[in-house]
C-alpha cells in the first residue's frame, strides 16, 4: 500500500455551519441561518479529518481545525460577576432642593431674574414684593430700637432682646444684615423687599409672575444644585438580593448615549409595585459639568459580584443538551474528548464549572458546535443528539 494513502483526505460526507450543526448539505456554501461559510465533514477513515480512538477521542486534522474556526482557552479560577440593567430617568438630588416662599402677603413688583436665566448664585436677589406686613415688621423693628436708645442702662438688656426678636423675624423675610443697618440709618421702613436665593443651583420651576398677589407661605421658585444628579430606576425583584449600597452603575443617557457616568447605589425601596414586581433605585452621579438634567431618560448597567473566585470557562466552551452539558477538552494538538460538566453560577461571559473539569484543563470555546458534528458522525462521544436521552 501507498505510505502517502493513509495521510489523504477522506471524502466528504456532508457540509456544515459551526453554529447550526443542524444543517446538512450536499455543496459547499452558506449557512442558510447567519449566513457563515459552511464547513466539511468528512466521512469515515481510519487516519481521516475525524477518527475516532477507542477512548472516543475525536481527531481532526489541521485543515478541519481551521475551517471549524476551533479557538482555546484554559479553565481557570476567575471572579465572576453579572450584570444587570437597568432603566430609568434623571433627577436633581431632593435632598438639597429648595423652595423661595415668602413669609409674608405681597403683590411681586419686580423680577431680578428673567425665564431665560437656567441658574443663580446663592443670595442673588429673585423677587421684590410690595408688602404691608413687611412694612410693619420694619417698624417693629425701628420701635424696638428707639425704645433701647431711650431707655435707662438697666433697661436696655430687656429691650435689647426685643431689637434682637424683631432683627430676626426681618432676616427670616430676606433681610441682610446690611438692609438692616440701612434701615436703621434711614430710619425709615422699604415698602418692598427683596427675595434672594437660598442656595446656588438650577432653577428646575418658576412659578413667579409679575403683578401677582402671592400668600404667605406659597412657593415661588424651586431650586436645585445640578453637580450632582440622581439616576432614579426600578428592579425587578429577582435581581433585587444582588444590590448592596455602595456598588456602582455605568449610566448613559438618549442625549450623549456614547458617554458613560459612573454612580454609586444609595436608595434601596423596601416594597415591591404589586403590578410589574419592581422596586425603586437610586444612584447618585456626578455632574460637574451640567450635562445631566432633570427628567432626561437614562439606562445604566450594573456589575454586580458573585463571590469568590471559582472554576470557570467561557459560556461558549459549554454546551447545553438540556439534562446535560458538555464541553470538549483539547488532550494534544488537534486531539479533543467530550467531557460532561456540572455548571453553576453564570455569569455574563463566563460559567463556573462544579464538577468535571480540574484548573488548567485546555477546551475549546470556539468551534465546539462543529467538534461534536464530527463526533457524532463518527460515533465518538458527541452531545448534541446522542448525549441527551429526551432527543431519542
């Protein structure tokens, strides 16, 4: 016989895709399903593209290896983690929002701030309010002091409390410690004063309007400072046990969606929609430079930890035979053996593998599909139809 003979390629029995195994055609061509090339697999021989030892080792020769694709990779101890998506909208931080009320009955005279101004710096004048019971506190006020300057010496304790009750019903209105030194200069009351801004920030409402007659207490502005922002969003409940305050999201928005802001998780709801089974998160971002604004629609992607390090292999090393798993295991070049599995955690690139591998192992995470192909053609220890009893 030919010494060549043994080391001819055998004929091929049938052509098939990597990826749909399922697929068998007679020609070379494309995968009806994705579209990839198709692949041979050749018929039976004893040192052919797919021999089969009795250990139901599967041999593939060099040019089978390369068409299949077959990539490797070794099973190795990794942290795993998954990750978890989430949707939801921005929000300014309630926390440190404020409300501009005025304390006292007035009609709005004159607005310092116009609808186009987005943000205002703490103490900057907003409203001035023509208002009676203003004026009458200024001449509390102005009574309170003409009374301690003419009072004996051991009077002027007492009245001086009074000066002091009266000085503090004004600064609650607005008043700055300058309006009231003008005020005792003039010794005269304003008949407006003025609101100004309790802290800096955006203004995210304005409900001011000139000429109207406002009541005591009813807001005028709301403020919020916008360098930090809060990605409110909902989870459903069986990602819910794998948040912990503190973890971080990756948030992006439909304005800059190639743009990521990382936050950190700082609200957890203690209870459940009843209808969609959702509770609500918030995480807060930094925002320094003004580009996260209220109400934009967000998603953001979580990474949530799954412990220690463990035994794993890529999820594509792993195949699913619904009862069972299956991974192929490179024993020499170009030499594979099947290899049932028991799997754990999944994670998104990886799975931890419980039983039936030891660390260090080599498999095949790319091409298996085609690997068993072989397999099954010749008998040797292939999954996705032999290895599964409910497929027969």
């Amino acid at each position: 016989p030919d010494p060549a003979a043994g080391n001819a390629p055998t004929a091929v029995a049938y052509w098939t895709c990597s990826m749909h195994p399922q697929v068998h055609e007679p020609k070379p061509g494309e995968c009806p399903f994705c579209g990839m090339d198709l692949t041979p697999v050749r018929a039976a021989s004893g040192k052919g593209a797919a021999a089969v030892s009795a250990s139901a080792e599967i041999h593939l020769d060099a040019d089978a290896v390369r068409q299949a694709g077959v990539r490797t990779e070794k099973v190795a101890r990794r942290k795993l983690s998954r990750e978890i998506t989430l949707f939801g909208s921005i929000g300014d931080d309630l926390n440190r929002r404020r409300e501009v009320v005025s304390l006292v009955e007035g009609r709005i005279e004159r607005q310092w701030i116009d609808f186009n101004q987005a943000e205002v710096a703490k103490g900057a004048a907003l409203v001035s309010l023509y208002s009676a019971e203003a004026m009458g506190l200024q001449e509390e006020y102005l009574k309170a002091l003409r009374e301690r300057w003419l009072s004996t010496f051991y009077e002027r304790d007492l009245l001086g409390a009074a000066v002091k009750i009266a000085g503090e019903k004004l600064r609650r209105l607005g008043f700055t410690e300058a309006d009231l030194r003008q005020l005792e200069r003039e010794r005269a009351p304003r008949n407006e004063i003025v609101l100004r801004a309790p802290i800096g920030g955006a203004i995210v409402e304005n409900l001011a309007r000139l000429g109207e007659v406002v009541k005591a207490g009813q807001p005028l502005y709301r403020l919020a400072p916008l360098d930090e922002v809060w990605f409110n969003a909902r989870v459903f409940e069986p990602d819910l046990g794998a948040l912990r305050p503190g973890q971080t999201i990756r948030v992006t928005t439909k304005a800059d969606p190639g743009r990521a802001h990382l936050g950190r998780l700082i609200y957890i709801g203690r209870s459940l929609d009843e209808t969609n089974r959702t509770a609500s998160v918030r995480f807060a971002l930094a925002n320094p430079e003004r580009v996260l604004l209220p109400n934009m629609s967000a998603s953001g992607t979580a990474e949530i930890p799954l412990g220690d390090a463990v035994l794993s292999v890529p999820t594509s090393a792993v195949l699913d035979l619904g009862t069972r798993r299956l991974v192929y295991v490179q024993k020499e070049e170009q030499v594979f053996a099947a290899r049932e599995v028991r799997v754990g955690q999944t994670a998104a690139h990886y799975v931890e593998i419980v039983e039936g591998l030891a660390e260090g192992e080599t498999v095949v995470v790319a091409g298996a599909f085609l690997v068993d192909a072989q397999a099954q053609l010749r008998g040797g220890g292939g999954g996705m139809n032999s290895h599964d009893p409910a497929s027969h």
